[in-house]
C-alpha cells in the first residue's frame, strides 16, 4: 500500500469520526455511549500514528 492510498483512507477516517462524535450528542444513545467512545479513541490513535510515521503530509 503507498502513502497516497493511506492518505486518502485516514481522511476517510476523518470524516466519520465528525460523525461519531455528533452521536454523542444524541441524549438516547444508552450503552451504545460506551461502544463510540472506543471507537473515537480508536480513530485517534490510528490518526497520531500517522501523523508519527507520515509527519511531512497533511490529511
């Protein structure tokens, strides 16, 4: 896989991740709360690493 396609599918990432946190917002989402935030903490690590392997590209 080159860096170009791992760009594109972490700006992918990106953008569900704006989802995800718009469904923290939802006052009904019970346990699922938990399961989300696992996600966004997911999504973020995965951005910071990389950001540490690929520090000269912007997303």
């Amino acid at each position: 896989m080159d860096a170009q396609t791992i760009k594109e599918q972490i700006a992918q990432i990106q953008s569900k991740r704006e989802y995800l946190l718009s469904l923290l917002e939802q006052p009904n989402l019970g346990t699922l709360r938990i399961d989300v935030n696992q996600a966004l903490e997911e999504m973020d690590e995965l951005i910071d690493e990389y950001r540490r392997t690929f520090p000269e590209t912007e997303i």
